[in-house]
C-alpha cells in the first residue's frame, strides 16, 4: 500500500510503466472495505483483508490510495525489518504492510479495526521488559 | 533432540519479540492462503506444537533443494521455525559422516518410529539401484526402510516430486519419484528446481501446525500451487492485451511485456512465483525478464523447448501431429497411438495463437 515510503526499495523505470496496470480489483476490495466498517460500527467485529490473496496490480494500488487516502497516524516498527501501520483517511481502516530487512514487502493488509493488534505492547514483551528493567536497576545499584 | 525447547523459549534465547512472532505468524498466514482471522490459531500452533524429528535423505540430486531452503532469508524467525523441528539426518548439513550418520538416523527411526517427519530430495535409480548408494545402502532400499516408520513425506524439489531431470529422456538410471515407490504414507509434493525456500518452510510450518496441508491432484499444497504463474503475473495485463516480446532485446521486451511467445511457460505451471518471489522476495524469472521453464510441473525437462511457445506443439507432440496427418487420423485416434491422453490433450490446447487472436478473444 504504501509504495512510496522511503523504506521501501525505489520502483523502477519499468515499475513506473507498469503503475498504471490494473486488474480491476481494486473496486471489489472497497467495498469489502466498505461492509467491514459497517460491521465494525454495529457489532465491534474487526476484519482483516489480505491484499496478498487476491491479484493486485500497481493500478489497482492507485485507485486504493487515492480513495483511501492518508490519515492521521503512522507508525514505523522495526521488528525484523520494518512494518508500516497507517491510518488511512478513512478512520477505522488501516494499511499494514510488514517489509523484511532488505526492504521488500512480505505481506500487505488493510485492517478494520480501532486499533490494529500489532502496535499494542504484548503481554509476553511486557514481562521480558519487567526482566530487563529489574535487571538494569540491579546493575545499577551495584555500580552505587 | 527431542529435549530442545519449544519455540517460545527458542525466542526468549535469541531476543526475538512477540511482536516479531506475530508479524511472522501474520506473513505465514497469508503465504499458506489462510485467512488473517487463522492468525492466532497459527501463532497458537506453531508455540506448542510438539518438536517432531525430521530425517532428511538426499538421493540422486544436485544438492540445490538444499541450497535453496538454507539460504533462505534470515529473519531468525525462519530459523527458529526451521529449529523448531528436530533434525535429526540430512547427511550433507550433518557434522557426522559413513556409519556415524547412518548410527543417527537408525537411532532418531527408533526413537521416534511412526511419528517422525522424512523429507526426501532426489529421484530413485530403480534400473540398478547400485547407480546411487549412501554408506552402502542403495536409494531404494534407505527408502523403503525410512518410510516404513514415517508419520508422512515431504517430496522437495522436482526429482523427489516427480523424476526432475533424473528421469528426462532417456533417463539412463530408470529414475522415478518416491510417490512412485511409497504408496502406503502420506506424501506431501513441494516440486520446483529448486522449491522457493520459504514454501519449503512454509509447508513444514503448515504440517506443524494443522498437519497435512489440502493437496491438488499432483500432491501439492493448494495454498502454494493453487495457481497458475499466468494467473498471478504481473505481466499478464499485456497478455490480455495481446502486447508480447518478440525477442529479448525488442520494444516489448524493454516495456516489460508478456513473455509468452519467447517461451513462458506461466500459464500450464503452478507455482507461487509471481507473489513470494525469490532472493528474499526481490523478483522472480519473469521479473528478471526470463520466460518460466515451468519446472513445477512433471517432465519440464521433456515438454519441448524452453523457449518454445506453448502455442507450438513439440517433441512427442509434435511427432503426434505428424502421425495424425500422416494417418489421416483425428485427434483422437493419435491419442490412442501414444495411450496417453494427457498428450492428446495438451496437444488440443496448444492451437497455435497470435496476438491477434488473443486482442479478439479478450
């Protein structure tokens, strides 16, 4: 989804030909979109669409971002190369797009959700944080 | 090996976060084609899965399938995933060597006879099975008396799948696959040459997790080669459109057109090319401005031309077609002279076709 952020690898001449191809997907898809947040309106349930399980063409990106369009937050987490979580300037719909460490994109999801589950602290970082901490305190008392 | 820790403990010892696990589990999810609500489920399974033992035996084979899934990129997480079974024999990633290695795998069967994991990479010589032997012990007789005891098999690579080039024309050494030999266990097929590394752990993550993965007719994972290279090129716009290159230095070349004409082999192979890519997702042939050898698939080696059309009938096929209008014979009699009606069929379908042709049917 987010082709253009710096972490991103540059595209191409060729990509830059290519960017006007598309499927027609892209329609489809926003009014996924669409129901989702209705559902998450009415009822809470969050959904997850995955941008990998469908033919998506660099035009059909296009068409996403300029309907979409770019929100107010955007996060950058850097867990085994980096993952992008942007609100889009729909509230409520968010593009995850997680990048391995060479900047390549593994997977591409928009979510529907208040809040997607991957910026939130794990309980389990949490308690290896605890460890850390207490750790770094001892150390620091010793060195009194 | 069975002591190992489990994966959560895996990834405390070597500082990997949860929240790196879930964005693993969340990539997972997508390449095996589940849907993004099975996250947890994943994340779930693959934390307490049991560590089974894996035995890995390397037949007649160029060692590439190996080459492949060790060089695959590393987010530790891969490796961990990879550590998170228990391998116990793979005689070329292996310290110990001759009878030591044998003592192992005899050991790791004993242990764990009926629950263990047997990978298999390379074709089986059955005309002399003295062609290709490991400390003595013939390809055929290690795998007969390995799979006797293994929960299922994992075929890797195109030799081990289906023959690979071990059993192109003439094959010299009679090489066939395992399915060929082992009909009693469950065979999983991950052909290619070699298999796209993260497929090859994808599937063992899959069995780790939900066991035996939804297989197509030829015994691979649906959720790798449900579909055709063609379906997912990016390229396949300018097929629709009928724009194709015509050489590898032409206008539609350097324009990133279609492949087709120069030989791709994308719309007959499935794989999961066109999307996980390879070299850490970097490109994949088409990509690089190659046609598909189409080596997913049984026979590549002998399917004609790599740069033949599929539009243009070859070897057998088009021996077929000359003895039909030889014979004066239909389509269907011609099957019958080469009993196999795969061929006849292949043969219909590849009508040749222009660009025109494609531009009025789209």
């Amino acid at each position: 989804m987010d082709c253009n952020h710096p972490s991103a690898k540059k595209p191409s001449a060729t990509a830059d030909v290519l960017s006007f191809v598309a499927t027609g997907n892209a329609s489809p898809v926003l009014h996924e979109v669409k129901h989702a947040l209705i559902q998450l309106l009415k009822t809470g349930a969050e959904s997850v669409i995955d941008l990998g399980a469908i033919p998506f063409a660099p035009g059909d990106d296009r068409v996403l971002n300029e309907i979409l369009g770019i929100g107010e937050v955007h996060a950058t987490l850097t867990v085994m190369g980096e993952s992008h979580v942007r609100e889009t300037a729909i509230p409520g719909v968010w593009c995850v797009d997680h990048l391995d460490e060479n900047g390549e994109y593994q997977s591409r999801f928009i979510e529907v959700t208040y809040m997607p589950n991957i910026l939130k602290t794990q309980r389990e970082d949490a308690e290896r944080g605890l460890e850390t901490l207490a750790e770094r305190l001892g150390a620091l008392d010793d060195r009194r | 090996m069975a002591n190992k820790p489990l994966l959560p403990e895996m990834m405390k010892t070597h500082g990997v976060s949860r929240r790196a696990f879930l964005k693993y589990c969340a990539s997972l999810t997508s390449l095996m084609a589940l849907s993004p609500a099975m996250v947890p489920r994943v994340a779930k399974a693959l934390e307490s899965a049991p560590r089974p033992s894996v035995i890995w035996l390397s037949f007649q084979e160029c060692t590439g399938c190996t080459e492949s899934i060790t060089r695959s990129h590393s987010p530790t997480i891969e490796d961990l995933i990879f550590n998170s079974v228990s391998l116990d024999y793979h005689h070329t990633l292996q310290a110990a060597s001759g009878h030591a290695a044998e003592a192992a795998r005899e050991q790791a069967m004993k242990d764990n006879y009926g629950k263990y994991l047997l990978v298999v990479d390379g074709s089986i010589p059955i005309k002399d099975p003295g062609y290709s032997c490991i400390a003595g012990i013939s390809n055929l007789d290690m795998l007969k008396e390995t799979a006797a005891g293994a929960a299922a098999i994992v075929s890797v690579g195109t030799c081990a799948a289906y023959g690979g080039v071990g059993h192109a024309n003439p094959n010299p050494t009679g090489a066939v696959a395992v399915s060929e030999i082992i009909t009693d266990k469950p065979i999983i097929n991950v052909p290619g040459c070699p298999p796209i590394p993260v497929v090859m752990t994808g599937v063992l993550a899959h069995f780790l997790t939900f066991g035996i993965p939804e297989l197509d007719a030829l015994g691979r994972p649906k959720a790798f080669f449900g579909e055709s290279i063609h379906d997912r090129c990016y390229r396949r716009p300018f097929y629709d459109k009928g724009k194709f290159a015509e050489s590898f230095d032409d206008e539609g070349a350097r324009g990133g057109w279609c492949l087709y004409k120069l030989g791709c082999k994308g719309p007959t192979t499935h794989s999961a090319c066109a999307t996980v890519k390879w070299n850490n997702g970097v490109s994949f042939p088409i990509e690089a401005g190659h046609p598909c050898l189409g080596c997913t698939e049984p026979d590549f080696w002998d399917n004609g031309g790599f740069y033949k059309p599929l539009s243009v009938p070859s070897g057998d096929y088009r021996k077929m077609g000359l003895a039909a209008i030889v014979g004066g014979a239909a389509i269907g009699t011609a099957s019958a002279l080469l009993s196999k009606a795969g061929k006849a069929k292949a043969v219909k379908a590849h009508e040749t076709v222009n660009a025109h042709d494609l531009e009025k049917s789209s």
